[in-house]
C-alpha cells in the first residue's frame, strides 16, 4: 500500500461526475471509456488493470478510464478537465515502478493504449515517427525489415510505450551504446494541459532555435502535459552482435574488469551489466538460466554480462576471444569462469537472465525498489549497508525482508538495489529503509533516481538529490505549464 506520507489531498480537483461522463461520450466512442459510473457502469475488475501497477504497490483510485484515439481527441478531454479541474493521470503501459501512474486520488486516467500507429519511418536517416501508445517491441519489429533497432531496450520491452518511456526518460540496457533519449528525441507532440496542441513533431537533426522544450517532457512523468507523438532517430542494426557472462571472483574486480573490458573492446562494447551472487542465485532458483557450470562457478560473488555491437562477426569473435583468454590466463585472473554465446539462442538466453530479474524479485515476495546513481566502486558498500541496517533491526530473515540484491547498469553507474519483504509490504520495512537509503546514496553523492523517476514513490526523497534552488525552478516551470495543477498531480514535485 502506499503509506500516508506519500498521499497529498487535492482539494483543487473534482471526482468525475455523471454530466462530465456525458460529454467524454461526445468526444470518444463508448468503447473508449470505462467508467464505474451510470449510465454504463462497469465493475471495478474492469478498471483494476489500470489501478493496480505493475508490482501490485500501488493501488488507484480511478473511477474512469479514457482511451482516445486521436491527439484531437485527447485535446478535447483535457479542456474539459481544465474547466471542470479534473486530474488526468497519463498511462502507457504501465510498467512504471516509482507509482507515476497511477491515480492517487478520484483523477481520471487517460490511457494512451488505443494510439499505436506508426506515422512514419525513413530508412535513410532512420527517422520514426511514432503514436504514443506505440508498444517499443512493435516499433522494434516495425523497424526491424530496414534494418534499424530502437535506440532504447528495456525488460518491459513487450508492454510499456515509447510514450511512457520518454515520459520517464527511461534508460535500460542500451544506453551505454546510444544515450539518452535526450540526445535521440528529435521531436515531440505534446497536449498541455490547457488543451493546447503543442506541435513539435520535428525530425531535424539539428534545429537550435532557442530554448528546447521538448526536453521538459522527457522525463516529465506526464506532470507538464501528455505526449501523443514522438519523433526519434533509430541507429542501424548491428552486422554483428555478441555476449560473454562472466563469473567474478569478488566485487573488487568489477572496476579493474571494466577497465580491461574497455580498452579490449574498445568500440564494439555496447553492454555492460552487474548481477551480484544473490540475485545470481535467485535467477537460478526461478528458473533462468543455468548460463554458466555450477562447479566453475564455485563461490564467485559477482558477475557481469558484456555485449558487444559491431560490423564484422569474425573481427568481434576474435576481440572477445581474445579478451576471454587473456582474462583466464593472467597472473592473478579477475574472472573466475566465463561463456561466450555460442549461437542466437544463447545470445539471447544470456540477456534473458540479466532481464528477467525484476520479474524474479515479484516471484520471491513484494520488491522495495531502489534504482539508484552511486560511483560503480561504492555499488557494494551500499547494498551491505541496506543489509546490515535489516539485520541490526531485527528485520532480516524470512520473516521480513529475505533479500537484499543489487543488479544494474555498471556503465551507466546505476545500480537497482532490490529489497525483498517476503511476506508483502510493511510500514514498519519501509520505515526502516527509508530514508537510510537516500541518505546512503547522498552520502555517495549519488541520485535516487537514475532511470525509473520520482512518481509517486520518491516525491519526498527528491531534495536528496536536487537542491532547494533547482526544486523551486521545477516548482515554476510546473506552474508555468499547468496552474490549475491537473497534470499527474502529486507526481515527481513533494
Ligand atoms: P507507465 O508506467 O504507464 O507510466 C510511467 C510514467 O509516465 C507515469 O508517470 C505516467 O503518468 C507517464 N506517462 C506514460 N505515458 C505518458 C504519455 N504518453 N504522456 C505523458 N506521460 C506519460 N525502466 C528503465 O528506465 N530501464 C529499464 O531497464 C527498465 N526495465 C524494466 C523492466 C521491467 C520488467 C519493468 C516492469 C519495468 C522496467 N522499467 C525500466 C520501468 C518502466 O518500464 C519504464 O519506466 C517505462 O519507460 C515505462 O513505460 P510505460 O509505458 O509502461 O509507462
Ligand atoms: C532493470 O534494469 O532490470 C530495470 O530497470 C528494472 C529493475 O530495476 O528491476
Ligand atoms: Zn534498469
């Protein structure tokens, strides 16, 4: 459940009324709306799908869903919110995990599901353009014929939106290799939330005219508007992709491993991911995997998955083998043991252990999670930390929290802490964790929120990592673009 700090009163807004239901009837189909109001009251069930995220932590308190089709369409509903102050909570796919999407209160959620058509794609410059609601698996595949990869990738790949992604600014496994959406956003459609259609639909490579505002949408989280339309450039698929997993003998080895792994690798490095021992052992556990020999790998603490992306397949094997060997055979090794994909199937197995983590951590009970910044030698301090603040507390062990995990992007410096309270979510846990762990992570100069946002989880941990001057600008710019506090509210601002 969500505990009473994070539940602000919006005394501003209005629930849906049956009137204001009629004339969302003018403006959508009448399959486009749920609604558990007269004339045609569904059940809750009906609407649980959108209440409920996607850890089952958050529960919302939606009574009407809108589904429009078209950006005129998604016009029309936010002025009637803005005159009758209704809150609009935007959702994708709802795979956010920081509660950004989900209503808190009796706002309405307007789901972006029913626009997934893709506008258009220029196989010369790579440039699509894409509905919000388009799923990033299908605008892979869509691309997939000419030859172009998304420039993002992420486990919720099959469900969330490119509109919920760029709304979160979301980074996944890819971002080593391309960068942030930031840099390959060219162009966005946005609703404001006075209804206006702010049309930036550019697809320039280069327009530096004046101040960039689409950036305030990236990573928004929905409080400033709703994107209806992105245009982003896709990078040409690799000629050739590669994976090794390596078992580490001892965390120490990560940094040095890396280095090595760089100056090896050099350009073809595309990935460079963490899983310590415990989420190891819970991957295996649950079924993914074996990867490696169980025997080799013996007590290795950590282990690393490196992808490479490159134009020759012979030159990339060649690289990664050498790099294997030269790993095995040094003085003192840094690896333990290691595997290198020997066909699709198992470059594909290797990264399905790496992404199908977090779905394990929903298998081994309710995950607290903490995706954080913090410099890639302090990942493990850290985590003992959390530990050691369970145990000393007297709330280690299956009674409580029976695991404390970090997995991550170790090239980005972004580790996802994972906390897991066997038996569900406790207020007496949550107390425990936090805010120990932001202040953990400031202590390390890191952010509390590397990729995942603030939504509703973070809002009160976000001066951790922003300070009070840059939280009274975010604070104008919001009433800049949303005076009536409609959009998402009581997301991302404390
Ligand atoms: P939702 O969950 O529906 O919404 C997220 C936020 O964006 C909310 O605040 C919502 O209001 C807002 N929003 C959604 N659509 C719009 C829109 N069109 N306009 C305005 N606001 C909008 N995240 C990462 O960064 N990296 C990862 O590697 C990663 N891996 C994941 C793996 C799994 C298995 C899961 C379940 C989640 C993972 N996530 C990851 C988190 C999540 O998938 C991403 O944040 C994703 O970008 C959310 O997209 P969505 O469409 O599901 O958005
Ligand atoms: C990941 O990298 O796997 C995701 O961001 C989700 C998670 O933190 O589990
Ligand atoms: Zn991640």
């Amino acid at each position: 459940r969500r505990w009473a700090h994070n539940i602000p009163s919006f005394s501003h807004l209005n629930a849906v009324t049956e009137e204001d239901l009629a004339h969302f009837h003018k403006i959508l189909a009448p399959t486009s709306i749920l609604s558990t109001l007269p004339p045609n009251s569904t059940s809750t069930d009906d609407l649980a799908s959108y209440n409920e995220d996607w850890m089952g932590k958050y529960h919302g308190q939606a009574n009407t869903v809108l589904r429009p089709r078209t950006t005129q369409q998604v016009s029309e509903i936010v002025k009637w919110c803005a005159k009758r102050r209704i809150g609009i909570v935007p959702q994708g796919g709802n795979t956010g995990l920081v509660g950004g999407g989900i209503s808190l209160q009796k706002e309405i959620v307007l789901s972006l599901g029913a626009m997934s058509n893709v506008r258009s794609f220029d196989p010369v410059s790579g440039i699509l353009v894409a509905d919000a609601g388009c799923v990033l698996e299908s605008l892979s595949e869509y691309i997939a014929p000419h030859n172009h990869i998304m420039p993002l990738d992420l486990g919720a790949k099959g469900s969330c939106q490119i509109g919920g992604n760029i709304s979160t600014n979301a980074g996944g496994l890819r971002l080593l290799r391309y960068g942030s959406l930031h840099g390959t956003v060219l162009g966005l459609e946005v609703v404001l939330p006075d209804g206006t259609i702010l049309d930036q639909l550019s697809t320039l490579r280069k327009d530096n005219t004046g101040y960039d505002l689409k950036q305030l949408f990236i990573g928004g989280e929905g409080t400033l508007g709703i994107v209806t339309g992105v245009s982003i450039l896709t990078p040409p698929a690799p000629q050739a992709s590669n994976n090794v997993f390596l078992a580490l003998p001892n965390f120490n080895n990560v940094l040095p491993l890396y280095q090595t792994v760089k100056r090896q690798l050099g350009e073809i490095m595309s990935a460079f991911e963490y899983i310590d021992r415990t989420a190891y052992d819970m991957g295996i556990s649950h079924g993914l995997g074996p990867i490696l020999d169980a025997g080799e790998v013996g007590d290795s603490q950590c282990f690393v998955l490196v992808e490479t992306s490159g134009g020759n397949q012979t030159h990339d094997e060649e690289k990664l083998n050498g790099l294997l060997e030269s790993l095995l055979s040094a003085e003192q090794p840094l690896i333990n043991t290691g595997v290198l994909s020997q066909s699709p199937s198992q470059f594909a197995s290797i990264w399905a252990f790496r992404e199908g983590l977090t779905e394990c951590c929903q298998k081994e009970g309710k995950p607290y999670k903490y995706d954080v910044s913090v410099p890639l030698a302090d990942f493990q301090k850290v985590v003992d930390a959390i530990r050691e603040r369970m145990i000393s507390k007297g709330l280690y062990g299956d009674h409580a929290i029976s695991k404390v995990m970090g997995y991550g992007h170790v090239g980005d410096g972004n580790l996802h802490m994972n906390v897991i309270a066997k038996h569900g979510y406790r207020p007496e846990l949550e107390e425990a964790l936090e805010p120990y762990i932001y202040e953990i992570v400031a202590s390390h100069k890191g952010s509390v929120s590397a990729e995942h946002g603030i939504g509703s989880m973070k809002t009160h941990a976000l001066h951790y990592s922003k300070s009070d001057v840059s939280i009274e600008w975010m604070r104008k710019i919001k009433q800049v673009f949303d005076p009536l506090n409609i959009m998402n509210p009581g997301k991302v601002l404390p």
